[in-house]
C-alpha cells in the first residue's frame, strides 16, 4: 500500500498531520509506505520514523522557473503509482496534484472552483473540530480506525547551543508569520519581567530567522529589565524542540512552536487573538479528545492553557481587525487581567519567591 499526504500549509498544519502515520501503519501494516508533499521548509518539525520520501514543493522565483520545477515534481508523484492521496490543503493545487498522481482513491477537502468538485473520491466536510480530528477524517472516510491521536515531533539528539542553558527555566515564541495573532512588544517584556521577579527563573526567547522577528525580540530584549536568554534565529526547528523539552513551561501565541512544545507534553500557556481556540488549540497527547470548546473568548483550562480576550468580536476568524494584520483583542488586552492567570499557571509549576 502506498499512500502520499499532501498539505501544502505552514510548519504547525504540517506537524498537526503526523497522528496520520501510526493509524495508516496499524491499518496496513509496517511494509505501507508513506510520503508526503508539502512546502518547502515547512518539513522540519516532522517526525521520520514512519515516514518515506517527503517532497518538497519550491517556489523558485521566475515564472518558467517554477513552471518547469511543478511539473517535474508532478511526474515524479505519478511515477510513484500511489493507491491513496490525501489532500488536507483545501485549495487548488493540492487538488491538481492529488488527481494527477492517477490515484484511484483521493481523500480530500474540495476546494470552490467548478472545476475541482470531481476531484476528491472522498470528501472531506468542514466541521467545528480541531485541525486534528479533521486530518483523521480523511481516514475515518476510508473506515480506517483511530488508535492514536498523539502529534509526534522531531527532536535534535543534541546541540552545542544549549551547553550553558540554565537547569530550570521558561521557554517562551512570542512570534508568528501572521503578525495579528502576535502581542505588543511591550507585553511580551512584561511578561518576561514578572516570570523572572516572580519566580526567580530566567525566561529563554526563540525567534525564526526572518526580519520581523528578529525586530521585535531585538525590542522585548532592550524593554526587559532580567536579561533573557535570547536564541534569535539561529536554531534549526529541530534545536528549538529540543530546547523546549527542557524547560518547566512554555509561554507563547498561535503558532508551530505552541503546537511543537504541546507534542513535547510541556506544559504551554498560549494567547489567542481572532484565532478559533477550538480548531487550533496545543493538543493534549495525553487525552482523544479535546477539552476547549468553548469559542467565545476567556481562559480555557487544562494542562495547557488558552488565554483569549472575551470580547463580542472574538473570535472572529479575520487576519485581524477589519483585515488589517492587527488585532485589537491582542494588542489592548487586559494585561493585569492576563498576568493573573499567567500566575494562576505558573504557580503549580514554578516556586513562587513571593510566598
């Protein structure tokens, strides 16, 4: 049996697909072989032991460029003869590729066009669930049980970076590439400020190799007043999740590395701003099922946590206010009122100076 996933989204959507991997293995045994198709750069955060070839699809600039490379990479999908494609990308290419690989069962999510209704052989419908049962629905359509839900992610084995880290501290990403689900700057220092006064514990700060974080943790760390540990940029996916699996919590936004430190089973306090918590909330691996069903704002508890502002509009689904990359519900929260129940989360976890 040979089955190719196909998700052409971000690094936390892909990672989010890895519960596939033991339920198609379990189901057709160890000699399945599974690939995967996805963006490049999105891939390194996956887990391989299950896994065969995963290609890369590259946007190479120039149009003949990039026309040449797809059309490569399409008859080299076709080549593989595939049994089964599952399609967890709701748009158009994902689609193309899926029936271009003369797959007889296609599983996947179909996207608007008139064109692509006859796509899929299976047809994934939208429901008000997580990322993760819905990945697992294109299994469910084909009859094939669930036995686990648990997300698995790669780890480093070691790294040279972390020879001086401290034994106990808290990792913190305040950063997305959706700058309306990041805080203010301002915030974030604060954050780092209270955990450091409060707990006597020194915060470590990630950030990707791109120029706006590298800005904003530029400006967290001239706002702070405890020195954090700073890693801007210069670890691999895997270093970060290594990184992660050494610290006591993990403070951070609506992002692949909330989703990474939850696979870790760290505990993780995450805010969200127009984001639906329900779709997308870090997952307990410890739990099938999800406990944060509620989508209208608040602090979700478990153990990980959500905090999101309880506002009328939230959440609203939108990349920001009006559409506008800023988001009202992050940027004007109430700090002391999210302060609180940083506390409320902490505490359990940490030795509070101040008691």
């Amino acid at each position: 049996m040979k089955v190719l996933i196909i998700i052409l989204n971000k690094i936390g959507d892909v990672l989010l697909t890895s519960p596939l991997f033991p339920n198609l293995k379990a189901h057709f045994g160890e000699n399945c072989q599974i690939d995967m198709l996805v963006n490049a750069g999105t891939e390194g955060l996956l887990d391989t032991t299950l896994l065969g070839t995963i290609y890369l699809l590259k946007r190479p600039k120039g149009i003949f460029v990039g026309l040449k490379s797809d059309i490569a990479l399409l008859f080299t999908l076709r080549e593989q003869k595939y049994d089964i494609v599952l399609g967890l990308t709701g748009g158009e290419r994902a689609a193309f590729a899926a029936f271009f690989t003369g797959a007889k069962v296609r599983v996947g999510i179909t996207p608007h066009s008139f064109w692509t209704k006859h796509i899929y052989t299976h047809k994934i419908s939208h429901k008000p669930q997580h990322i993760i049962e819905s990945n697992l629905d294109a299994l469910r359509l084909l009859q094939i049980p669930i036995l686990s839900k648990c997300v698995c992610v790669k780890v480093a084995k070691d790294s040279k970076a972390f020879k001086n880290l401290p034994k106990e501290f808290v990792h913190c990403h305040f950063f997305s590439d959706w700058l309306f689900k990041c805080l203010e700057d301002s915030f974030c220092a604060q954050i780092v400020d209270f955990i450091a006064q409060t707990y006597q514990i020194p915060c470590v700060l990630t950030a990707a190799p791109n120029a706006n974080e590298m800005q904003k943790i530029q400006t967290i760390q001239i706002l702070t007043q405890s020195n954090p540990i700073i890693f801007a940029g210069n670890l691999s996916l895997e270093e970060v999740a290594l990184l992660n699996t050494k610290a006591k919590a993990f403070i951070g936004v609506d992002t692949s590395i909330m989703h990474l430190s939850a696979a870790n089973g760290i505990p993780t306090f995450a805010f969200f701003g127009p984001s639906f918590a329900q779709l997308w909330h870090p997952w307990d691996n410890t739990l099938q099922d999800s406990i944060f069903k509620n989508q209208k704002g608040g602090i979700q508890i478990g153990k990980h946590r959500i905090y999101q502002e309880k506002m009328p509009c939230v959440p609203c689904g939108n990349a920001g206010c009006n559409n506008t990359q800023k988001s009202d519900c992050l940027l004007k929260l109430d700090t002391k009122k999210a302060l609180n129940a940083l506390h409320e989360f902490l505490s359990p976890l940490l030795k509070d100076s101040k008691t």
